[in-house]
C-alpha cells in the first residue's frame, strides 16, 4: 500500500480512498447536504470548469533521463519528435509496443540539453521503465543514456481552473507564472514558501492548469499553501470521481482506452505518428488490420433516453443485432447535463449522428445512445489558452 503525501489531509476532509493500481486517492471530498458521491463529483467538476481546483497527482510514473544521447533515446521510443523541443517546454508523447499497439502515454519536460523528466501514468510506472531499461541494455547499447525513477523523489499536485493562474501565483513566493513567463507546456521554477517547486503548465482537464512538482517530504505543505492560496476564490479539492468525468469530456484517452488492442490511429492521435523517423512500433503500424476501414475507432456516446450507460456494454443497431464495439468509460456530463460515454465504434467516424443502443446483457439493459465525436466539451481547447 502507496499513500500520497497529501493522504492525512484528503482522509481529515472525509475522502472515502480507493486503490489505484499500487496506491490509495482520494474518491471524492464529501460535503454538509450532499447525499451521494455523484452530488460531489459534480460539485468538484463545476468548480474546476468555473473557478479552481487542486488534486494530488503525485502517483504519476515519474522518470530522469540524461545522457548525451537523451533525445536521440526518446525520439526511438516515442512516435513524435523530441529533438528540437527547446529547454524548458514539456511535449505529450505516445509510445507503441513493437507490434504497433499503444503501451503508455504521459509528458516529457526539457530541463536541459541532456536532460528530461518523463511521466508516465499511474499504472505503467515501472513496466515502462523496464521497457526502457531493456532497450538501453539489449537493443540499443551504444546509446549514452542513463534512466532512473524518481516516481517517489517528487510529489506533484494539479490546480485546474479559470482562477488557476491567479491561485498559483499568490501561493509562490518566487517565480513567475504568466503567460508570457509560462506559456502552453512551459516549464518554470519556483519556491512556495521555503520549497522549491517545478511548474509545467500542462491540462489534464481541459481547462487552464498546471502541475506543480516539489520534493517529496514537502508535498502536504506545498498542498496546504495551494489550497490557503485559493481560499478567495473558494478554491476545492477533487478526486478520482471528478477527474474521470473532466477527462472523459474532452475524450482524453486513459488506460480504459489503452488497453492492448488499440492503436495511435483508433483514438484519433494519427497524426502523432512520425513519418519521418523509425521508433519503436512504426514498422508494424500499416497493417492490414491497422487500416481496416470498419475497425473500431474512438467515438463518443450520448444518453438519448436519460438512462445512464454502463462500462462494458456492446453497440447494436436500434432492436438488437451483432455487436458493432463496446463502451470503455461513462459519466453523467455536468457540462452536457447528460449521460456520455467513450466507446470503440466500427467505422466510427462515419457513424457521427447515427442511433445505436448500448446492450449491458448481464443486467438485461439497452439504453438509446446517439454517436457523437469523442471530445464533447471545447472542442477547440480555447480554455486552456488563455
């Protein structure tokens, strides 16, 4: 059992913890009046959407990179380029396992000319480092490179929101946040209170945010001082529940998503394959079954007769029939005041539009489902651009 440094804090404010693959999290943070966890998901999504909020994101796989051939090394392992990202800008990359599916995705921050810092999800942590390790030993010795977590030398929170800017800055006591200092995936170094943190403005949520990195021993204080910091703009701590429904509105992909059968082209991230390089996987990326034109691909669903929609449900024509693909994450959308779900569609991308039902055998369940594009909020991502 793996707790955060900020675990005393979320279990004092009432946070029922659930296991996330080798650590506890914070479910959501209950208040006076509501009755059930979905009246305090939705409140922690509303006041990401509206104001700020902080959550620990400290789980993250978190691996150094250095070495005079570090770009060079990160440019053969994940699909897009690394090579020109200047110092002091963080870039997201998607890695493939060598048959061409995708293994993990996360953000890689330039702190010098040969050195990164690499973060992983939650999950993936150590197998990706193995499958880094493995590369440098047996594949590829001659690269002079050298990687080692330090998923427990940092803790990190994420302050989401139109107010994150103003938050952060009033909680530093040293360094510059604006958006000519720290612009879209920039990264800049800083001190709150007595602790030195590193600032990467990055969004999970889709909204204006940045993850802050400090120290491990000073992770609780750091968390204190953001949540005194955005105590004006009423700031809130949320959990898993709200992260999952932020994220599950912009169609931003999770393990859920990334689960051994899909490729960079079946969610819609095509595009972040090079065709300009070799990496790991990209021999086997034009496979036949790759490029099938009915293959499922990442669509998003909208609950047309209320019912919510469960995980695991297979698409079917209106009345029944053969499974056209599955539902892989749902939510009740605050945003949409509906019930939406991802799912993997046949051909999915010409169905825009179409009436399906979403089949849950097990419970005897249909629900009326539209298909929609994966991404259901801001579609432009102008939020996180101002």
């Amino acid at each position: 059992e793996r707790r955060t440094t900020s675990d005393q804090a979320s279990r004092k404010r009432g946070a029922p913890m659930i296991e996330a693959g080798l650590w506890y999290r914070p479910s959501y943070f209950p208040k006076g009046g509501e009755r059930t966890w979905r009246e305090s998901c939705d409140r922690e999504v509303g006041w990401v959407r509206n104001a700020v909020g902080v959550t620990d994101v400290s789980t993250l796989g978190k691996i150094d990179i250095q070495g005079a051939d570090a770009a060079e090394f990160l440019n053969r392992v994940y699909t897009n380029g690394w090579k020109t990202l200047p110092i002091g800008k963080a870039r997201y990359g998607l890695m493939l396992r060598e048959d061409g599916i995708m293994f993990d995705d996360g953000t890689a921050w330039r702190l010098a000319e040969n050195r990164f810092l690499v973060t992983t999800t939650t999950a993936n942590a150590g197998p990706v480092l193995a499958h880094m390790e493995h590369y440098l030993e047996v594949v590829w010795p001659e690269l002079r490179v050298h990687v080692t977590s330090v998923t427990d030398r940092f803790a990190a929170m994420a302050i989401a929101g139109p107010a994150a800017r103003k938050v952060l800055q009033a909680a530093l006591a040293e360094g510059d946040v604006s958006n000519e200092a720290c612009p879209h995936m920039g990264i800049v170094q800083g001190r709150i209170g007595t602790h030195r943190v590193m600032i990467a403005r990055l969004s999970f949520s889709g909204e204006l945010a940045y993850e802050v990195f400090c120290d491990w021993p000073a992770g609780l204080a750091v968390w204190e001082a953001l949540l005194e910091a955005g105590l004006p703009e009423r700031i809130a701590p949320y959990g898993l529940e709200a992260l999952g429904t932020l994220r599950i509105e912009k169609g931003h992909i999770t393990g859920a998503e990334m689960d051994g059968r899909t490729t960079l082209a079946d969610v819609g991230l095509g595009g972040m394959a090079s065709q300009r390089k070799p990496y790991i996987g990209s021999a086997m990326t034009s496979r036949p079954a790759f490029v099938d034109p009915v293959r499922p691909v990442m669509v998003g669903l909208v609950s047309t007769d209320g019912a919510p929609i469960r995980a695991g449900s297979h698409l079917t024509a209106r009345g029944g029939g053969a499974s056209l693909g599955h539902v892989t994450a749902v939510t009740w959308s605050p945003a949409l005041t509906a019930h939406i779900a991802l799912a993997f569609l046949s051909g999915g991308r010409g169905r825009h539009g179409e009436a399906l039902e979403a089949a849950f055998p097990l419970k005897d369940e249909r629900v009326a489902v539209t298909v929609t594009d994966p991404c259901f909020y801001d579609p432009d991502g102008s939020r996180m651009h101002v």
